[in-house]
C-alpha cells in the first residue's frame, strides 16, 4: 500500500505501487473501476424497484448501495483487495440465493448472469481453489432448487415479488456490462503481463549473455592473475634463490664473527622476501583449489618440538617465556596425514603469537579428544598474551591482505595473509579455527583436527637411509644440471662442491637429452623453464629413450615457478621430485641422496 493514501482518500493513485506485480495491479483497478458500474447499476435498481412498492427487493438494493459504499472507501483507505473481493462474492452469494429461494422463487436470466458473474470475478481475482469454492456455493443450491421446483417439491410461506419488465432490463443491461468490463480489463492485464514477460525475457537474454562474458572475463583474469604471479614468482625466485644460496653458502665457510653477523641479517632479510611471496602464491594456490594434501606417516611430538624449537628461541630472545605442553598419550602415536599442511598452519599462528606479544607468554598446547581404532582427533591451541583483538574486527583477521588495524601492519609488518591460509587450509581438511580475545589481555587460537592412525612405530619412521649418514659417499655420485641462468650455475657449482661433487653443466633441455645420452649420470637437477626446449619436454623425451634402464634416472625438478599446478605438470612429465628456489641445501641434498639411494636398491633387485 502506498504511504500517501489516509482515510480521505479517494485517488488510485496512492492505493498503487510499482512493487506490485501488474495482476495485483489489475485486481485493484477492477475493484475501483467496477464499483462505479455496480454502484450505478444497483442505484438503478434501487430506485426501479422503490417506485414498484417492492419492499424486500427495495431493502436488498439499498443494502448492497451502501454496501458498495463502504467497500469503496475501505479500498480507497486500505487496498485490502484479497478480503474486498471475498466480502463481494458472500454478498453476491447472499443476493443470488436468497432471491431464487424467496423474493422471486425462480431461476431466471438474471440468476444465470449472477451466477456467471461469480464464477468469473472469484476465479479473477482469488484464484483456482477460491473460484471453485464460490462457484459450486452459488451453482450447487439453484441445481437444487430447479430440481425442487421441476418436482414442484419446493414451498415457503412467502409471496415472491414481480418485478416489471423494465428491472429486468436493467439488470441484464447491468450484468452484461460488468461481465464485458471483467473481461475486457483482465485480457489488457494479461496481454500486458505477456509483453512484459517477452521483455523481461529479452531483457534475460540479454543479462545471460553479458553474464557469460562477464563469467568468461572473471576466468580470463583470473588465469591472468595466475600466470602474472606465477611469473612474478619466477622473476622474484630467481635473483632471491642466488642471494639465500650464496648467504648460506658463505655461512657455511666459517666467516669472521663481524661478517656472520652481517650474513645472518642478509639471510633473514632473505627469508623475510620470501615467506612473504610464499604466503601470496599459497593463498593462489589454495583459491584456484589446486592443494593436494598428503597422507604419510609422522610423529606428531617430533614435529611439534621442531616447529616450536626455532620459535622458542625467537621468544626468548623478545624476552617472553614460551610453553609447549603435549598430551602424554600422543607420545607413542604415528598418524597419518599432511605435517607439511600442518606445520605451516602452526607456524603461522606461533609465529603471529610471538610478533604481538611484547610481553608474557606464549603457550602452544595439543591434546587427544578421542582416539578410535582407526582415527585420532586432536586439539591445537595457541595462546597468547600480547596485543589481542577488538571484538568487532575478530570477523575480518581471516580475511586476505587484512590486518587488524593500519597501526599494527606498519609495527609490526606481515602481509595479512597468514590467518587467511590458516582459515582456508583447515576448511580444506574439514576444520575449523577459533578464536577468542581480549584488547591487551591477549588471544587465543584453536582447531580441532581428525588424523588416521598408523601400525608403524615411532622408532620405523624416525630410521635414515643409510646414505644419508655417509656424505662421505657423495663425491661419487655423477650429478648433471640443466640450468640457464649463469648465476644459478655458479651457485649450484659452489654448493655441490661442498660435498666434492663435480657436476656437469647443460644449459638446456635439448642440451640435457643430449649429454645424458652420450654420458652416464647417478641423478639430473632439471630446471623447468629453458630456451630451446623446456625442462617438462626434456624429462618426456629422456623417459622415452630406448635404453630402458637409462630412461629411470632420477630426475628433480629445480623451479622457481609455483602455478598452482606446478606439482602434477611436475609428476605427469615423469620427474621423480620437487625443489622449489630458493631451496635450502640440505634439503635438496637430502632428496637427492633418498632417489639415488632407492633407485640403486631397485636396479640391483
């Protein structure tokens, strides 16, 4: 209902919105407009019947003028028009039957026209159900009536009225017009709800292709915003991969106190680079749902007390007490799932806990929930008591490139994305993170995760190859490189030279199957990105050599490429494993030694 209709209003206008629909439109307008018609045809009556001294159809007239009235300023007023339209058919109904029952006692023209003026008006304007109802209340009592009086069954103490033929004129004339005016009004109605609907379906039309094209846009940035910080990544990895490989390779070196002082800053700075675009190719990568997690075994005690054992000392040199309390049962438990995923989500959130904390502690705590057959739940918490949170921003720390205030991101530094991976990383997995806390009091942080439960003990998963404890072995092994980049080449030269391992040098793919053709080699370190051809096609082609035993050389990808498929192009091009620059040394050293030892251990099966 409009806000400008009151009680003295008399317009259609401020009894019509465009928020109805144009049939609510329609059903008001009949209303309206149709009562100057009836009330017309009913004065006629009226006064018709008045000047023939017929008392009971005088009353009935005068009450149904007044009736119309009333309903006319009660639309008017308050366009009920659902209720209107039900106080009309009752009194139709009313009219109709009491007339074939007792002012005229039969069922002539203007009981036929009546009759079909319910049937059309309830049908109109209520509906099916409703239409059905009004119809059979009107048609069911005159069909018994007719039988009545065609048995001539029927009898009342009352003499009927006749009316002359002029009434009868006007009656008809009456119902004739009302009947057309129904018609006529909702057949526009219709026909016009019909072109608004072919309109509004071109309009669609029109809405759904520009939606497509919106739909193929958003994809096409997307895929460019990939292959933008993928490529950005790669620019980034390159130089960053030189200066983390020469700072530990110097450290390494045994330099003079002032000069390892100098070096561990140029490491940290280092490091610093490239968490940050780590965390920014994560969060990519889990938003294009291209994270795979894995399922091995591990020692949930072993990893916690190697994240927590570095963070400890950066807590204690900020002078706050640190505290990593684990649930005895879990001592002896080997689970199965993904410690990689696991421990960048704990790092982020001790990590977090130790930079805003200025003084205090930080308490790490895991303990069992329940511990089935087959399946172990176990709780994370991470307390704090630095900083802490306003209530009213606690709903956006989760939220990517966001932290809590302007103040904090320059104090104390970050990207805001760390929360952001914590959030999506546990809701992959079926987890959810918590989070409680209190404006200089501190926060709390906790999760809640299911992990398989493995049959291995502790002492199987912690034994070593025995490769690994001889680096002595290591000058022996026959290492060839596929590396462009000239700096790259001298880094990986320095580093190998470390565990007096000569390597030798392609600086291409197509060089790579060339050399290792002509030569043999125990393992290739195969860069992905070369001129000529790249290093996914040289894998294929060296995989596909004829000499079976020389197509299973282990094979490493070194990249400092990270599209969030970069794994599985990785594993379908047949390499056998992943380092990503800049890498730490041990811990390409450490897959080399694994793949070399295992493929020795198979050929000599």
């Amino acid at each position: 209902m409009s806000k400008n209709a009151g009680f003295f209003n008399f317009s259609i206008r401020n009894i019509i919105s465009e928020d109805q629909s144009i049939l609510i439109q329609a059903r008001i307008r009949l209303l309206y407009f149709g009562f100057f018609i009836v009330f017309a045809a009913v004065a006629g009556l009226f006064f018709s019947v008045y000047l023939q001294h017929l008392r009971l159809l005088t009353a009935t007239s005068g009450f149904t003028l007044l009736g119309v009235v009333v309903l006319f300023k009660y639309l008017t007023y308050k366009p009920q028009w659902r209720q209107i339209s039900h106080i009309l058919l009752f009194i139709a109904t009313f009219i109709n039957l009491s007339n074939v029952f007792v002012v005229i006692q039969k069922v002539d023209i203007i009981t036929i026209q009546m009759i079909l003026l319910v049937v059309i008006f309830s049908y109109y304007m209520l509906g099916h159900g409703w239409g059905l109802f009004y119809s059979l209340l009107n048609i069911i009592p005159v069909m018994v009536f007719y039988v009545l009086d065609y048995n001539e069954s029927y009898f009342i103490a009352f003499r009927p009225e006749n009316i002359d033929q002029a009434t009868i004129i006007i009656s008809m004339f009456a119902n004739f017009i009302i009947i057309v005016f129904i018609h006529s009004h909702f057949y526009t109605a219709f026909f016009k709800n019909i072109r608004q609907l072919e309109q509004t379906s071109q309009r669609q039309t029109i809405l759904n292709s520009e939606l497509e094209l919106a739909i193929d846009k958003a994809e096409k940035s997307s895929q460019i915003k990939s292959e933008f910080l993928a490529t950005m990544s790669h620019e980034i990895r390159t130089p960053l991969n030189a200066i983390v490989g020469m700072s530990n390779l110097m450290i390494m070196a045994h330099p003079r106190d002032d000069q390892k002082e100098n070096l561990k800053v140029l490491k940290s700075s280092a490091n610093n680079l490239q968490s940050i675009v780590n965390d920014v190719l994560d969060f990519n990568k889990i938003e294009a749902g291209k994270v795979i997690f894995e399922q091995v075994k591990f020692n949930l005690v072993d990893l916690l007390q190697n994240i927590c054992g570095a963070q400890q000392r950066k807590a204690e040199d900020k002078g706050i007490t640190f505290e990593l309390k684990i649930d005895p049962i879990l001592n002896d438990r080997v689970l199965l799932g993904d410690p990689t995923r696991l421990t960048q989500i704990l790092l982020n959130l001790v990590s977090n806990a130790i930079k805003f904390t200025r003084q205090g502690n930080v308490y790490v705590k895991a303990f069992c929930n329940e511990d089935r057959d087959n399946k172990m739940s176990i709780s994370f918490i991470v307390r704090d008591t630095g900083i802490g949170i306003d209530k009213n921003n606690l709903q956006f720390i989760f939220e990517p490139f966001t932290q809590e205030s302007i103040t904090n991101t320059r104090q104390y530094g970050g990207t805001g994305m760390g929360l952001a991976i914590v959030k999506r990383l546990l809701e992959l997995q079926g987890a959810h993170i918590a989070v409680s806390s209190k404006i200089g009091e501190g926060s709390e942080f906790s999760f809640r995760m299911d992990f398989g439960k493995s049959s291995a003990s502790i002492a199987e998963i912690g034994e070593k190859h025995p490769l690994l404890q001889n680096t002595e072995a290591l000058n022996t092994l026959k290492v060839l490189i596929a590396e462009d980049n000239p700096v790259n080449v001298l880094l990986m030269k320095k580093l190998l030279s470390k565990w007096k391992i000569l390597p030798v040098i392609a600086e291409n793919g197509e060089s790579v199957v060339a050399v290792y053709e002509k030569g043999s080699f125990d393992i290739i370190l195969m860069d992905l990105q070369m001129p000529v051809m790249n290093g996914f096609d040289a894998a294929m082609a060296i995989r596909k050599l004829p000499n079976a035993e020389k197509a299973k050389v282990p094979i490493i990808a070194l990249s400092a490429t990270t599209l969030p498929d970069i794994e599985e192009q990785i594993f379908k091009a047949g390499m056998n494993d992943y380092v990503s620059k800049p890498f730490k040394p041990e811990e390409l050293m450490e897959k080399v030694q694994n793949l070399v030892f295992s493929f020795a251990a198979h050929s000599s099966l």
